[in-house]
C-alpha cells in the first residue's frame, strides 16, 4: 500500500488540512493519506498546544467516513520531541510492505535543511509537495523524489482559529463542522 504521511500539530485540524489530504489521496498515486498528529514539534514552542489525544480525536472527527483518510498517533509511542526521521524508520519497520511518502507545503520543504538528518529523508522517501504563496519548491538534494502536486489552497491558520475562539468569534466554515461542535463543547482554546 501507498501511503502519504501529512504530518502537523493540527491544533485545531481545519478545512484547508482536509481538502490538502483529501486532494493528495485522489489525485496522486497514494490509497492513503494518513494525517499524523506531532505531540511535540521540536520546531515550534509546545506551550499553546491543546492536549495531543484531544487534537487527535478532533483529526477522527474531521476524517470521518472518508476510507482513504486516517488519524495516526505514531508519534504519541515515540521518544520527545518527535523527529520525522525516527518516525519513518519506526513505521517502515512496523509496515514493512508499505511504501512510505511525504506530504508538505513548499514552506515546509524550504525548512527541510533544519531537520534532524533530512538528507537521510530525501534519499530514502518521496515528496509530494504543493506550492504555498512565496516559497517556491526547490532541490535540496540530488537524490530528493519531489513531486509537485498543484492543490487548492485555503489561507487559513491554526493561529487564526484559536485566536477567534479565544475572541468569541466564530469558526464556522472553518474547520468541520463536528470539530467546531466538540471545540465549543469542550471549551478549546479559550483560554
């Protein structure tokens, strides 16, 4: 089996994450898109991140009913912070018959260079990277498989949402609509 790791804090998860993966499981050579929830990323301050179970059950929420979409909490079993590379090497050994690719924005690929052994990466996985508004897509190395995917783009931010609940101003359209339900129910991010 194909599979494309989208890997994100998806704190919260939200419709530009969705059409980004649901875009990549139908239009690319994949049969599964798995959204891995990061409990820490070594890159970002962790100190506005809600709790990692509950930002993976709003990622199930999101996904639901869609079989070629899964929330995945690799990285929930894993040493902290979380290192891309020790989580492909984890998962090739756990799915030995899966072939294993990445998804990322161009923003992300142009950071590529400040991860724990990317040239590791580039030489043993393939990328399916979708242009973000002023980052173009390079070639780090000469090895690197990149695939770029054209991808409808939503300028919505993570920050943005939490920022509006922490406002008191909707996020509906958003992000899922049963996302928003658990989001309001639960009191996420208000504080």
């Amino acid at each position: 089996m194909k599979v494309g790791l989208y890997f994100g804090s998806f704190n919260p998860i939200h419709v530009g994450h969705c059409i980004i993966a649901s875009h990549m499981a139908q239009n690319t050579p994949l049969d599964q898109v798995w959204l891995v929830v990061s409990p820490q990323n070594p890159l970002k301050p962790s100190g506005s991140l809600l709790n990692e179970y509950h930002r993976l059950y709003l990622v199930n929420l999101a996904l639901e009913g869609d079989p070629k979409l899964k929330a995945s909490d690799i990285e929930f079993h894993l040493p902290r912070p979380s290192y891309t590379v020790d989580t492909l090497a984890y998962l090739r050994e756990k799915y030995p018959t899966h072939e294993f690719s990445l998804i990322m924005g161009s923003d992300s690929l142009q950071n590529l260079p400040k991860w724990k052994n990317y040239g590791n990466i580039l030489e043993n996985f393939s990328l399916y990277v979708y242009k973000r508004a002023g980052f173009e897509i390079i070639q780090l190395h000469d090895r690197a498989r990149i695939s770029e995917v054209e991808a409808p783009l939503l300028q919505i931010s993570a920050t943005h949402i939490r920022e509006s609940v922490r406002k008191g101003i909707s996020i509906r359209y958003l992000v899922p609509e049963n996302v928003r339900e658990e989001i309001e129910r639960n009191r996420y991010y208000q504080q």
